[in-house]
C-alpha cells in the first residue's frame, strides 16, 4: 500500500494533472468561434496552484513511490523553474493565440500535460520513471510545435522534432537497459554503489547511449541539428517553451544520473560536447538572418556553457550550484526574448527576420529596450543574470583546472557578443533616432553647410 504520505512527493504533478484534464472537459462546451482565453486563465491558475504545491512539498523530503521519486532541495528548485516557464509560456499565449487565429483549448492541456512530465524529470531516481516522464514531456511538445497547421514549417518542426526525437529516446532506453544488464539496478543511488567497484565495458557505453538521449534534449552538439528548423517553424510561445522548460528538466537528469552515480567515462563526452556546443552554436548564430534561428544557435551555445560546469569534479557542490544557476539564468533571458518575439511576430509569424526589427525603437522604445537587456543578458554583458550565469560557471572550471575547456568558452562569449553587439547597438542606436533626434538633426544641418556655397 501507498503511503499518503508519498502522494505529497508528485503533488505538483498530480495538480498539473487535474487542471490538464480539467481544460480538456471543459474545451468542447466553448463555440469554435469563440477564443480559449478562459482556458488560458485556467491553465495559468492551474500552474499557480503547482507553484504553491511545490512549496508545501518541501514539507515532505524524502525518497517515496518504492524508491523512484525524491523530494529535496535541488528537484523543488527545478520544479519552480520549469512551471515559472509554463506560466509565462501560458500568459504570453493569450494575445498569440488570438492574433494567429488559433482556437483549440488542448494547446493549454498540452502545456500542463507536458510540464508534468518536466516535473517529474526533475524528482526522479529511477531510469525507467524518468524515460516515461522525458516521454511524456517529448510527445507534447511533439504535438505542439505543429501547432499553426495552416504553416508548412509548423508541420515540418513537428515531423523533424518527432522523428529525431524517437531516435534519441531509443538511444536513452537502450542505455538503461545496457546498464541495467551491467548493475542489475535501475535506482540511481543502487547504481552508483555497485559502480563503486569498479566500471565494465557495458557500462560505459550505457552511460554513451544515456548521454545521446539527453544530450539531444539540451540540445547540446553533434545532437543539435534539429534545432534551428525546429525552432523556427514552432509557434513563438512555443519555441520559448521547448528552449527552456525541456532542457532545464534534462539537466536536472544529467546532474542526478552523472554527479549521483559518478558515471564511468562521462568526463570526456561532455568535455567535447561542451567546446563543440558552444562553438557551433555561436559560429551558427553569426550566419542567421532570421531571429528565431538565431536564438536556436544561442540555446545551443548555452547548453556547452552550462555542460563546462558538469566537468568541473574538484569540486562538486560549486559545479552543481552554477549549472542550477545558469539553467534558472538561461530560463529568464531566453523566455523573455521569445516573448518579444512572439509579440512581434503578427499574423502568421511574418516579422521573424532581423531586418524586421529595424525602426522598433521609434515604433515601441520600451519593447526595444526590453529585447536588448535580453540580448545583453544572453551574451553574458556584466550587471546581467548571464554575466554571473558565466562566471560561476567559468569559475568552478578553472576551480577544477580545465584552463582549456574555459579559454575556448572565452573565446566564444566574444564571438557571441560580436553578433550581440550589433544587435544591441543597432537598437539602441535606433531608439535614440526615434526619442531624442535632434542632436543628430542638428549636426546633419550644420554639416550641410560645407556642401552648398
């Protein structure tokens, strides 16, 4: 029998669950005429209510459901981020829905739905749990970057991300049933005792198919290819969602299944990932002329930084708060940035290119602004979340001597800000011309001069 205690230890989940269900029964009374903002409002109450849940979790710590689920400190973290990114993923769905002409109510259940599945990514102990619940996360998000069926790109991000991310979830299956076969154990903590006695070959390619499957969910390089049409071709709000919520969940993972069982053979694979991650992702976004891609080839570049504090072993606690800091760092910034694309955006997503942005200063200064402290933010510009976000992260590297992994982040935070500060300085230039021109007026009158005798 099931303690009731342990139905405390998936509160959020179970609460996310109900309000889910709950917008699915409610969605076939509304007219197809009519918009789905009070499902929205519902759906966003709903996330409220796991927020609050989440809290009162802390109450009940501990190992529960046969040893699959534990409540602690790092996984209460996790939860907030990941439903603070619901939230806002929901609340700037309202005036998206609307202006996309989009009115079906399971858009809200599947954000809930999949949200659960983040949640319990983020708690659990055992392998197979967390496949079900990456699964669970992966088919909503399958579903919902499809969600503009009118748009041939929705329908190729949702085919692409469906079909790559059913190869990679072979890949993480096969390795739990690899190290299963290897330990005799699921339980990450039975594993990490039985690791303690030395590594087999089976394990570590168990531990190189693990790291495949979730090494595609973070998006980090050479899994990172689905990433820009995906992106791309995803509903804004979406997008925003699927760069945030799916991959600070996957990290949760990767800290328990890499830090918690002390893995063999990992080392060297998130080495390479990490400098590949961030130097593709950066060379990548410097060639994009559309926005959304260019974030893609940014959450690429932030998941080798945020990979650079899963090397640094000298000193675990450092390493791990910095990749928790990071991810909730990387989850306000990139939110942010795909809400003002999604405002931006209009009818059929028709405003996605950077040259689309030109003038904005002058037609909304405040939305300018509040996209360049994002970008800044992003590039790791000091007095911004993603400059600590780096040193912390830059810190416990060179913590545990890794001069090298930590010159080529260097190198590639100047090549990201490169782009960034152009970006920065054409919008900042513009809202200057669009709030005070006159000093620039003036110098144009006064050089006409020369030029006419």
């Amino acid at each position: 029998m099931i303690p009731a205690s342990d139905y405390f230890k998936i509160l959020p989940g179970l609460v996310l669950s109900i309000f889910g269900m709950l917008v699915m029964v409610l969605d076939p009374l509304f007219d197809d005429h009519n918009d789905r903002k009070l499902l929205g409002i519902l759906s966003a109450l709903g996330v409220v209510c796991a927020l609050c849940a989440t809290f009162y979790q802390s109450q009940y710590q501990g190992i529960g459901f046969f040893n699959m689920v534990q409540v602690d400190r790092f996984s209460i973290f996790f939860h907030v981020v990941v439903l603070m990114i619901a939230l806002a993923t929901i609340l700037m769905s309202f005036e998206y829905l609307k202006t996309q002409n989009i009115r079906h109510g399971e858009y809200y259940a599947l954000i809930l739905l999949g949200t659960v599945g983040m949640c319990l990514m983020s708690s659990a102990i055992e392998l197979v749990l967390i496949f079900v619940a990456l699964e669970i996360s992966s088919i909503a998000t399958y579903i919902l970057a499809g969600f503009r069926r009118r748009a041939a790109e929705s329908a190729e991000s949702s085919l692409k991300y469906f079909l790559l991310g059913s190869f990679a979830t072979a890949f993480f299956l096969y390795g739990v049933a690899l190290m299963f076969g290897a330990t005799g154990s699921t339980n990450v903590y039975a594993i990490a005792s039985v690791l303690r006695n030395g590594a087999s070959p089976l394990m570590y390619m168990a531990v190189a198919l693990m790291f495949v499957g979730l090494g595609f969910k973070v998006a980090a390089a050479p899994f990172q290819i689905w990433t820009p049409d995906v992106y791309e071709g995803a509903p804004a709000p979406i997008t925003g969602l699927m760069s945030t919520g799916p991959k600070a969940a996957a990290f949760a993972v990767l800290l328990r299944v890499l830090f918690a069982t002390s893995a063999p053979g990992w080392f060297w694979l998130v080495w390479v990932s990490a400098a590949l991650s961030m130097t593709l992702g950066n060379l990548g976004a410097l060639m994009q002329t559309n926005v959304k891609r260019m974030l893609a080839y940014s959450s690429i570049a932030h998941a080798g930084y945020l990979l650079v504090a899963f090397v640094a072993t000298s000193n675990k606690q450092l390493a791990v708060s910095a990749a928790m800091f990071y991810a909730a760092s990387y989850a306000a910034m990139n939110v942010g940035a795909f809400a003002v694309v999604s405002h931006f955006a209009s009818t059929g997503e028709k405003y996605t290119l950077i040259e689309d942005y030109a003038g904005l200063g002058r037609r909304s200064p405040l939305l300018a602004a509040i996209l360049t402290i994002f970008l800044l933010s992003l590039i790791g510009i000091p007095i911004t979340g993603g400059f600590l976000a780096k040193f912390y992260v830059f810190s416990a590297a060179l913590n545990s001597s890794l001069v090298g992994l930590t010159i080529i982040g260097v190198i590639n935070s100047a090549i990201g800000a490169g782009l960034g500060f152009a970006m920065a300085l054409s919008l900042i230039g513009t809202i200057w011309l669009g709030v005070a021109p006159n000093y620039v007026l003036e110098y144009a009158r006064s050089s006409v001069q020369g030029l006419i005798h």
